[in-house]
C-alpha cells in the first residue's frame, strides 16, 4: 500500500508563491501518473495538473501560465509551483498517483495540505 506525503501548503499574499510536494512511498514498482486536485468550500474537487508517462502533462485553464507541475520520477516525488496566487486560488490541494502498488493496480489520494490566498 501507498504512502502519499504532501507539504508545502500555507498562507500567501495575492501575487506570492508556493510550492508543494508530495512524496510516495511503499512497494510500489511502477507509477502511472501523479497529480494535483484542488476543493474549495462548496465547490467539487478539480484537476489543477498532472503528469503522466512520457512527459505528458495536463494543466487545467484556471491555473494555466501560472502554475507548473514537474516530477522526480527517481524519488517518486511530485511538485506544483504556483506562482501569482489568486485569492480563487484558496482550496484544499490533493496529491494523487496511480500505479501498480505491490501486484495490484490502483489509485492512492494524499490527505491534503492547504493554500490560502488573502490579503
């Protein structure tokens, strides 16, 4: 079974910047993909970026020119750096991964570290 470990989350200024991390670990021979969902109060959970084998990445519109999302395929660890922050920005972030994990393929959902964006 997985571990997913997610840090990074805090308060900012409109216009600041943060990066988040979210490491896996466990038996886990292969990883499928990594990404990043956000929830804000009221609203459904949504995709903000994700990477897939290849090098194949999806960044959703919202966030698009501001947020980048890279991985260290070697450490099993995924980043999203957000830069010009907006107060819609102000959500719960998730880290996600699917892989196979020990025989079985699957998907994994980290705890959540939150980002909020105010004055």
């Amino acid at each position: 079974q997985a571990q997913l470990v997610e840090s990074g989350g805090g308060s900012v200024q409109p216009g600041g910047s943060l990066r988040l991390t979210c490491a896996a670990s466990g038996n886990i021979p292969a990883i499928y993909a990594m990404g990043w969902y956000r929830q804000a109060p009221g609203k459904q959970r949504e995709l903000v970026a994700d990477s897939r084998s290849f090098g194949t990445t999806t960044v959703a519109d919202s966030v698009k020119g501001r947020f980048t999302i890279s991985r260290d395929s070697a450490k099993n660890t995924v980043f999203l750096h957000m830069n010009n922050l907006k107060p819609e920005d102000t959500a719960v972030y998730y880290c996600n991964i699917e892989g196979t994990f020990g025989s079985a393929r699957g998907s994994y959902w980290g705890k959540g570290t939150l980002v909020t964006v105010s004055s």
